[in-house]
C-alpha cells in the first residue's frame, strides 16, 4: 500500500539525521515517530503508513512499537497535554483531590480531550519529583507541590 | 527548590563527591567552573592508566551498582570481552529512572552533568567502547538540556570526540530520549528500544557484556553508579571504602518521600539507619502523622516496619531484614493512608506497565491488581488473602522472563506479612475504613 499521507521535506530530513546515527534504517523507528508526533501532534494510520513506508518496515511491525509506549500518540489529543503523576508518593500526597478538581474543572476524565480542544488528561507515572508530590506536567513543564489553590492559576497559563 | 542539602545546617566533616559541587542556589556548573573543582582531572588521570587496570581499581573499590541490583560494578566490566575481537563495544548510562519513589537521578543530572560525562568517558575507556548513549528518560526536560550542553562544552574542549587529548582514544556521546515506559529500565529491555522496538527484556545469557546493543559488548550502568568513577580514579579504591559505614563502601544518595516534614534527597555513607534517614534528615514524621511502614527501594521493595528502625542500610543488611536496599529512596506509609490502598496503587502502576511478554506477569498482574481493588471497595471475601498469596508465589522469582513481576510481588507479600489485619478489616467491614 502507497501511503495517502506523504513526509514532508523537513520530516524526512530530521529522520535521516537519526537514521545516519544507528547501523540500521528501522532502529531510528522511535526517533522517526516522535519527530512526526512533534510536528503533527499525533501519529494518525496515514503517518504511521508514511513512516513505516520510509523506513522499509510494514506499518503492522511499526504499529506494534508505537503503541508499545505511553507517549505515542495514537489518537489525536488536544492542544496541552496534562500528564498527572499517579504514582505512590503523589498518592500518598494527595493526587487524587487534584484529579478531581481537573474533572469538575475541565470536565474531562483520564485518556478525554476537552471539546474545544484545549486540553487532553492524561494520567502518568511517578514524574520523578517525589519530594515534591503531587507533580504533574503540561506540555514540557513540570509543576510540583500542586495545590488546589495553584491549579486555577496553572490552568489559565495555558490556550 | 527541588532540593535541600541537610548538610548545610550541620556541623560535621563528612565526605560528599558526589553532591559537593551540587547546589540549586545557582546554576550547575559549566564545563570552566567543573574544571576549576577538579573536574575531567580524574579522565586525565584514567588515560594514563591501562582499561584493565581502572577495571582493577572500581573492582577494588567494591563500588556496587545504585540502579537496585547492587552488583560490583567492576567485576561486570571484566566480562567484557578485552582481546582486539571486538572493534564496536557500547557503554550506556541508565536515566531511565521510573521506578515510583526514585528521584535521585534527576537531582545528580540537573546538579552537575559534567559529573556524570566524566564517569561515563573513562567507564568507557576501561571497557574500550568507542559509542556510548544516555538513556534519558522523557519527563526529565531540564536534565536534557543541560546533559546536551554540557556534552557540546566537552567535545569542543577535546574530552570527547576523536582523538581524546592527544591519546589517540576516541568516543562519540548520544543523547537518546524514551518515550515512556517503566520497562525500558530493564537493561536488555533498554537494549531492545535503542534499537528501535518494543521494550521487552531478553533472554539472559548471552549477557549484555558479551552481545548487547546491536548484538556487542554492552554495558549499561546507571547514573549515580557512574557519577561514583571519577571520585574512586582520583582518590583510590580505599579511600572509597572507608567512606562507608558499615557493609558496603561509599556513599549513597538516599531519598525519602511521604508524610514526613521535609521529604528530600541526602548524600550519606553507605550504611546510615534508617532512623537516622527518616529522624534527622528527614525531619520526623510530619505533624499529626504516624510511621507505619516504607519501601526502603523504591515501589518493587519489601516494607521495613518499626523493628527495623535501627537496621543499616546497606545492602546486605536490609536483605537480611526481608528487603532490598534497591534505589536507597524511601516511601513512607503514614497511619492515615490505607495499607491497601497503597499496594493497589502499586499493583496498579505494575500492571500496567508490565510488558506483556510472559504469561505470569502479564495476567497475573491485572488479577492482582483487580483482587486489590475488590477488597479496598468493600468486595473482598476471606478466601482473596489466599489468592494473593498464591500471586505472590506464581509471579514470584525464577517464574517470569524478567524482574519486573518479581518486584512487583515485594510490596504485595510483606503488606499481606505486616498489613495482614487491615486487609482482614476491610473484608469484615465490608469498606475500606480509612474512607
Ligand atoms: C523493571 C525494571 C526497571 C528498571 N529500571 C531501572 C532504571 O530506571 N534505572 C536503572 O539504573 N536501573 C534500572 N533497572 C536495573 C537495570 O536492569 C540494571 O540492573 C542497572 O541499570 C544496572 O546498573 P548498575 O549495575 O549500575 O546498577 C531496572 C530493572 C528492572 C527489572
Ligand atoms: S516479567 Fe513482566 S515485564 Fe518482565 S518480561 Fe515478563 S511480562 Fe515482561
């Protein structure tokens, strides 16, 4: 099968970049699928069909990589990703009142995208701040010792 | 502040490489301001040396590796093969760290990065590797940038690259960032998605020393295990052991997390109490909070509880206390937490990020995990005790491919040892009694 969906030039250029680095085309796979992710937000069946297709791997074998891993997404999700920490210390500290909060506040639940495509919510595993718990990220940032007084004012940081 | 230095308020002499040069009151140092503390002087030192004999010295040292299994780092290096046979050999530094409870990677990563490139490039010499990768994990944004920083700084100043100064060695830096899965710790799984695939473990052996990445020589070791090699270069194998207080040599960074009143990360001799850990470092129990119990590892850990306050912790002594030193970072379960509550959490975590590969982890997890939540709902029956327990058995060491399950099965079996009646409560109550 052709692949409806083609890279672009800039695409393929940062894939053959990583491909230069391994002694193998496919083991730049993971590379090659958060470059794409990185510019088109997710990986849709047309992108996985074109990335497979210039690796010379089959979209099933490539498929079964991508959908090994929490942050490729198979879906498409909304324009902030909220990753809340889930783990031990952040239980033991109170996550589950922020999620809650998120819930009533963005209507959303885990694995939900807002309707207006602001945010997607996503739980996390331990975020490696534990002495800071609860912890969640937003996009690239991290934000720790979250209170229910904060989350209003982080919310609104983002469009 | 991700971090406070216990040290600053005390009064002692004690030896601290590994964070003497950390401090988040400013930015970490540059490649001038390492150098200045007698940074890349143990590189210099190490070039002069043959590989088998810096092999000899971190043998020597008795330095066991920080990433949980607590095997002499050295000894792993001298499986590797030295005979000419093999042109291309790998050296990888594990920053995977996801184990829940475990953030003392970070801390050394963001604090001095230059430390743990040095490590890594006379590691690497001793073992003759001319590649060698960082395998950063993705939620660690800052680390990122100042690990690529800091690996610009030493290629433009000769400590990386061809030609290492002016001897002739070369070896090239990558920086490889994951996409997200506690699995991807496992060396051999780790070896797997650097080569682009999914992240299941493989058979053991051939052992990663003899055919890793790609099929070559690979050793993989982890971040604060590496950050150890420059200290031990410089000051010598006996130094580093009387630097521990009891069973094991050097200092450890420990961790602690939870109800307590200043939860936090500490530069130690290997050794210290617990007590000691939790009382004076990290302040006591946070008011209105109770000790029940903690994970002396991280969350694949058996629980120490009150009798064993005054153990070391060293590796052979929390595992003569039924446990693992493992990360040596400490989560605490207070008296307001449910017991069960806590290890469905855990079991949660581990179900969901077992790999799916073999049989008794990948069904045997989700049944724990759903018998766990039965019982915290007020669903359990009597005889669901039993069935843990035969969980705890059937996924335990020597039954699945890797030890993830194994792990997983430390928290279950010493909460059902230790917790027993909490869960016996939640059974007769038919509710979890903490809600
Ligand atoms: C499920 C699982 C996850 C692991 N995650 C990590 C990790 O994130 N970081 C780490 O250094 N070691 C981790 N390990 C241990 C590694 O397999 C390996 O033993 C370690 O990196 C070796 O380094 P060391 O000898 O320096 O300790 C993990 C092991 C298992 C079974
Ligand atoms: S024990 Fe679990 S994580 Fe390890 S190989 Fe088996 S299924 Fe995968």
């Amino acid at each position: 099968m052709i692949a409806q969906d083609t890279l672009t030039t800039e695409e393929m250029a940062e894939i053959d970049h990583e491909i230069a680095l391994v002694p193998v085309r496919r083991a730049a796979a993971i590379e090659a699928l958060k470059i794409v992710q990185q510019h088109r937000g997710w990986i849709s069946d047309d992108s996985l069909q074109a990335i497979a297709d210039y690796l010379e791997i089959s979209p099933e074998e490539l498929d079964s990589v991508a959908t090994f891993y929490n942050l490729v997404f198979r879906r498409p999700v909304g324009r902030n990703i909220i990753l809340l920490c889930d783990s031990i210390s952040c239980y033991v500290m109170g996550y589950e009142k922020i999620y809650v909060q998120l819930r009533e506040r963005l209507g959303i639940g885990f694995g939900q995208t807002t309707a207006d495509g602001r945010f997607t919510l996503l739980p996390n595993a331990c975020l490696g701040t534990c002495d800071h718990a609860p912890a969640l990220m937003i996009n690239n940032e991290l934000f720790r010792n979250v209170t229910e007084h904060d989350l209003e004012e982080i919310l609104d940081r983002y469009h | 502040m991700t971090w406070k230095k216990y040290w600053t308020d005390t009064t002692d002499d004690m030896e601290r490489p590994l964070t003497e040069h950390i401090s988040f009151d400013r930015p970490c140092y540059n490649l001038r301001d390492y150098e200045m503390n007698g940074g890349y002087q143990a590189l210099r030192k190490a070039l002069t040396l043959s590989p088998e004999n810096i092999t000899n010295i971190v043998q020597a040292s008795d330095l066991k590796g920080r990433g949980g299994a607590g095997f002499n780092t050295g000894m792993k290096w001298s499986f590797v093969p030295m005979n000419g046979d093999y042109p291309v050999k790998y050296l990888i530094a594990n920053a995977d760290e996801m184990e829940p409870g475990t953030f003392k990677d970070r801390m050394l990563m963001e604090g001095n990065p230059h430390q743990l490139i040095e490590g890594m490039i006379i590691s690497a010499f001793a073992i003759q590797a001319n590649i060698s990768y960082i395998f950063l994990r993705w939620a660690y944004k800052k680390a990122g940038r100042l690990l690529k920083h800091a690996m610009d700084e030493a290629y433009a100043a000769g400590y990386l690259g061809k030609n290492i100064l002016g001897t002739g060695y070369n070896l090239e830096m990558y920086l490889h960032t994951g996409v997200g899965r506690y699995i991807c710790g496992e060396e051999t799984a780790l070896l797997n998605a650097l080569e682009g695939k999914r992240a299941t473990p493989r058979a053991k052996p051939p052992f990663p020393q003899v055919s890793g990445l790609f099929g070559k020589p690979t050793i993989v070791n982890n971040v604060e295990t590496l950050c150890n090699i420059p200290h031990i270069i410089n000051n010598g194998p006996e130094w580093f052991k009387s630097l521990g207080k009891g069973n094991d040599a050097g200092t450890k960074i420990y961790g602690v997390s939870g109800r307590v009143k200043k939860p936090g990360l500490w530069e130690l001799p290997m050794g210290v109490s617990m007590r000691e850990l939790i009382e004076d470092c990290a302040g006591g129990m946070a008011n209105g909070y109770g000790f029940r119990g903690a994970l002396p590892g991280g969350a694949s850990t058996d629980f120490l509880v009150k009798e064993h306050l005054d153990i070391s912790l060293d590796f052979k002594s929390v595992a003569v206390a039924g446990s693992r030193l493992g990360t040596g970072t400490m989560i605490i379960l207070d008296d307001h937490t449910c017991p069960v509550g806590f290890v469905h959490n855990l079991e949660h975590f581990f179900a969901q990020e077992s790999c799916g590969w073999c049989t008794p982890c990948r069904e045997g997890l989700p049944w724990t995990e759903k018998i766990l939540l039965s019982i915290e709902r007020g669903e359990g029956k009597p005889e669901d005790l039993n069935l843990l327990e035969t969980h705890t058995r059937f996924l335990g060491p020597g039954n699945t491919f890797c030890a993830l399950a194994p792990g997983a099965m430390e928290p279950l079996q010493s909460a059902l040892k230790y917790f027993r009646e909490d869960f016996e409560r939640h059974i007769d109550q038919k509710k979890c009694p903490w809600r």
